[in-house]
C-alpha cells in the first residue's frame, strides 16, 4: 500500500469523551490485526460492505489500547456518541489497519538494524 515513511507518519486516531474524561485512542498492531483475521474480518470486504464492515472495523480499533470495550460500546460511541464517521475517519483506519503490515513484509529489500540473518533467493 504504502512505503515505510508514510506508514510511520500515520497518527492514531484519538476520540476524547469529554462527559467521562476518558480518551480512546484507536491504533493496530500485529495483534490486533490477528485477533481480527482470527474471526473472519477481511479489510477488502469493507469497501463491499461498509455498513457492516466498517462498523467492525472501528470495534478492532480498539482493541490495541482497549481491550475491554465491548462491541457494543464501540457501536454506541459510534452511532449515538459521535453519529456515525466523521469524513476522513474511514480512511484513517484503513491507513492504520495497513501500517503494521510493513513489519511483515521487507519490500524494500532493506537490512534489517541489527540483523543477525540474511535471506537469499
């Protein structure tokens, strides 16, 4: 998607409840991209089906800071709290979902700091 210095200018998203004090701060890591590909979420069904996906989306995003927010909160901040996305906020989590990613993959062929290994093809 996007090369390593784009993926780590992407900010998280952070949702201040200003009634409760409480901010949410909404990121992914490796974690938390397993923990969603472990019950079926697939990133290329949100554009097919945004009103599902997207809502599910927010709920993972989370999941990194928030363990403990239930589906049903993440809903509620979503559609009461905030009434729905804000423009822009879509695609925030899209860049955030990819931006671990780069840990996965070296396609850059770059050495890794400190790399006690090498690969050859």
């Amino acid at each position: 998607m996007a090369n390593k210095e784009i993926n780590e200018q992407v900010k998280p998203i952070i949702i201040h409840d200003e009634e409760n004090g409480i901010d949410y701060t909404l990121e992914f890591n490796r974690e938390t991209i397993r923990f969603a590909e472990a019950r079926g979420f697939d990133i290329d069904d949100v554009s097919r089906f945004p009103m599902s996906k997207l809502p599910e989306l927010f709920y993972y995003s989370f999941r990194m800071h928030h363990k403990n927010v239930s589906r049903e909160k993440t809903d509620r901040i979503l559609f009461d709290d905030l009434g729905g996305m804000p423009s822009g906020m879509a695609e925030r989590l899209g860049a955030l979902y990819a931006a671990p990613f780069e840990a996965l993959t070296n396609s850059e062929g770059k050495q890794a700091k400190n790399s006690k290994m090498t690969v050859e093809f």
